[in-house]
C-alpha cells in the first residue's frame, strides 16, 4: 500500500537528483552552452540567501502534510509527483501546444484517458487544467452553447462557483434545496426541471462542506423523462469509485457516473497532485467542435491536433501533467489497488471519528459520511451558543497543533442527532457553525485516537 511520507523531502529530492541525470543525458548530444537562463557564477550566494529566506516565509503556513492537518481539502502530493513535476519544471513545457509541450502533451493525453476509463469511457474529450473552476467552467460553457438561454441548477451545497460561472455565461442559475443529508431533494429538482427551462443539472459527487454524494441515478431517472443535460462535478470525490468500501447510497451514485454528459475531477486533491491540476471530461468528443479556432500567428510545425484546440486556457503547465502521469504509472487507477486501498483507509477514518463524537453527548453528529468528511455541531441550548463553542473548540484545538474546519449549516442536518429537541424553536432555513474534519489523508486512520485526544481536551 502507498503512504505519503510526513515532510518527505528527502526521498523527493534523491528521486529529483537521478531524475535530472536522466534527462541531461537525453539533451546530450547538442553543443555546450554557457550560462543557465541568464545566472552567472558569481549570484549562488545570493540564491542561497533568498532560498533560505523564502524557506522561512514558507514556515508561516499550517501543516498542511501533517495527519494533524485536518481542517481543509489539503492533501500531500506523492513523492514520485513532486519530483516529476520538478525534473518537468527545467524544461518548463506548455501544454498548449505539441511544439511547447511535445513528450508531456503526450503524457496528458495519456493520463486524463486513464482517467476516462476510470469511469467507463473509451471514447471522450479532456484534458486538465489549471483545476476544478476551470474544469467546471469549460464544461459550464460548453452546456449553455448545447442548450443556449436555458437555466443551470445545482443543489445549496454545490460548489458557489456554479453560481459565478453561470453569471460569466450569461445564464440563469437556480439553486436546489437538499435532504437532510445534504444531498440535491430529488422531488425538489424535478419540479426545477418540469417547466423545461432548465438545460444542465450540476449533480455533485462530494460536496465541500459535508462531502455528500447527490443521488445521481434519481437525476438520471429524471433526465429520461426531462431532457436535460448532466453535468457531474466529482472534482473531491470522483476518485472513489474506485474503492470498495463506499455505502450503498454513495455506491449507486458511482456505479452510473459514466452516463453523464460531462465529468470534472480534480487530480490535485485526492489525485495525490500538486496544485493547480484539474480535469474536465466529456462523453461526447463532438464538443470539440466549440472550441474551434483559427490561429494565423502560432504553432505551424505541428499538423496533429494539439490540446490548446481543445482548451479554453492557453499556456498550461506541463509539469502537471508529467506528474500526474508518472503518479499513475506508479499507483495505476484500478480498483482494489493500492491507490484505491489509500482512499479506503481514509473512509474507515471518517467513520471511526464519526462514530465516537456520535456518542458523545456533548456533540451533535451531522449526517453520516458518504465519503472522508465530517461535521459535528456542539450541543448547547441555543444556536448561538453551539457557534460561539465551535468557534471555542476550533481555536483551542489550533493551540494543540489539531487544526479543524468551521462551517455554517442547516439546523435540520444536526435533528436526527438530537437537534430537534434541543432546537425546536429554530426557524426554516436557520444554521449553526459547526466544525468539520477532512481526513483525507490514509495516515489519518492511525492518528484517530491522537485527534480525538486533542478534540475532547479542546470541547472541555
């Protein structure tokens, strides 16, 4: 099974040192040339110097690597990865072109395929980006010019870019109540959609905030009776169709991912990427046919199609996908392999802390987790005081080094734990800051009982 190492940086650095060799050895047949971008001999004191500096500043962060980093979507990138993605950085490709980015265009074409058929599909269109905004962006854009003036709709937990991006578009956007587990109200979206004036359903597979799963195969159902177009963004949870272990709602959801018109998957959150590194997929390559352009000034050595026609963005880093691609030929996407068993000891996590502050009485557990995300409000008489002791546990917990989340949310995801009596008297639609853990890292289910030490001293 992989493991991320904890601040890996010398097993990264010594993959770096050989990587390098090897590609010097494949530039050895040209002349020599002087100089290194400009840098004379004399300046690597005053590297040396900044480094250091800059290595200082860098110490001004939270321990996003650490399994008491617990808080956001923040999750190391492989060893293999990061020296990847740093041996790419000395030839500095762009993806826009075969001519920018020759070998690592050929590596992302590769990699986002591998991505593909993770969900079933043989034939599509992608490549990545810059990450998930992006990714949904393009696949946003494409929707409206497929079904141009019509509404987009996504649940109140969808990701708020929807929103905006729908705006940038120019077209109307709707939101969808959710259940009581933070997922699209199926009932509510099939009103939504019977009035024929929406065109794209936005089914979220992993929301920020609780990490549900919207019932796609209801919207799927309701796709054959209303014509709509699907769009899923599974930019945190796509990865987990790959697992074994998913409860059987969430399962569902997985196994009919591939009827989508279009995917969005972020390889830099579960991926085991560095940032930025998104991708978006569509089933039907047809699409392509919307990002047509006619260039008179660039890339004319080149007659095979390169990603930049099929790309909203321009300049794209191909050290992202280099890394990406050497990650995957590491820990390839298959089911019960070890990156999958990685993601697996991330959901026991989620369920074992969960199950513990369920039975504690002095917290109000928030909906079971379909994936590795956890919410917990504070019992207290009054939302108010539940806030203000969240907001109290977050910052004792910080003391010790356990760095948690803080996220407002509907009172009627905490009645099944006990809200409903202690809150009866909240109205339709009040919320309560509650906190919330991200344990998307395989070492996290080693460290439970460290982290629930840490929480129970914080709560007091």
């Amino acid at each position: 099974m992989y493991a991320v190492p904890v601040m890996s940086t010398d097993l990264a650095a010594n993959l770096l040192v050989g990587a390098l060799e090897e590609l010097k050895s494949s530039f050895s047949y040209l002349p020599p040339a002087d100089g290194e971008g400009g840098v004379r001999s004399d300046d690597t004191a005053a590297m040396v110097a900044v480094l250091a500096e800059t290595a200082h500043r860098m110490g001004d962060n939270y321990p996003y690597f650490h399994p008491l980093y617990a808080g956001q979507m923040l999750k190391p990138p492989h060893p293999v990865a990061r020296a990847a993605y740093a041996m790419a950085s000395w030839l500095n490709p762009n993806n826009h072109a075969l001519d920018g980015g020759r070998a690592s265009s050929a590596m992302e074409i590769e990699a986002v395929r591998e991505i593909a058929a993770m969900f079933g599909w043989k034939e599509h269109l992608g490549h990545l980006t810059g990450g998930g905004t992006f990714a949904n962006l393009e696949a946003l854009w494409v929707a409206g010019l497929v079904a141009p003036g019509k509404a987009i709709v996504a649940s109140e937990q969808a990701h708020y870019t929807h929103g905006r991006i729908s705006a940038v578009a120019k077209l109307p956007f709707r939101s969808i109540r959710t259940d009581t587990r933070g997922r699209m109200d199926i009932n509510a979206l099939e009103e939504a959609v019977a009035g024929g004036d929406v065109g794209t359903v936005v089914a979220t597979l992993g929301t920020t905030a609780l990490g549900a799963v919207d019932p796609l195969g209801e919207i799927l159902d309701l796709r054959e009776r209303y014509w709509f177009r699907l769009h899923v963004d599974a930019a945190y949870g796509g990865y987990f169709g790959l697992t074994s272990t998913l409860g059987p709602d969430a399962w569902r959801a997985f196994d009919c991912i591939g009827e989508a018109d279009s995917i969005v998957i972020d390889p830099h959150k579960h991926g085991l990427q560095p940032y930025g590194c998104g991708c978006v997929l569509f089933r039907d390559p047809a699409v392509g046919r919307f990002y047509k352009h006619d260039s008179p000034y660039t890339y004319f050595t080149s007659s095979e199609l390169h990603l930049g026609e099929i790309s909203l963005e321009c300049s794209r880093a191909g050290a992202s996908a280099v890394a990406l691609w050497a990650t995957q030929r590491l820990l390839p996407l298959v089911r019960s392999g070890d990156f999958a068993k990685g993601l697996e000891r991330s959901l026991e996590a989620a369920r074992t802390l969960y199950a513990r502050i369920g039975s504690d009485r002095r917290f109000l557990a928030g909906p079971e987790p379909e994936l590795d995300i956890i919410t917990w409000a504070i019992a207290a008489s009054s939302l108010e005081e539940s806030s203000r002791l969240a907001q109290q546990v977050f910052d004792r917990a910080a003391e010790q080094d356990l760095h948690l989340a803080l996220v407002r949310l509907p009172v009627s995801y905490f009645r099944a734990a006990g809200g409903a009596n202690i809150w009866s008297s909240a109205g339709e639609g009040a919320k309560v800051t509650s906190l919330r853990s991200v344990l998307m890292k395989p070492e996290h289910l080693g460290w439970i009982d460290e982290i629930w030490k840490r929480i129970d001293r914080a709560t007091g």
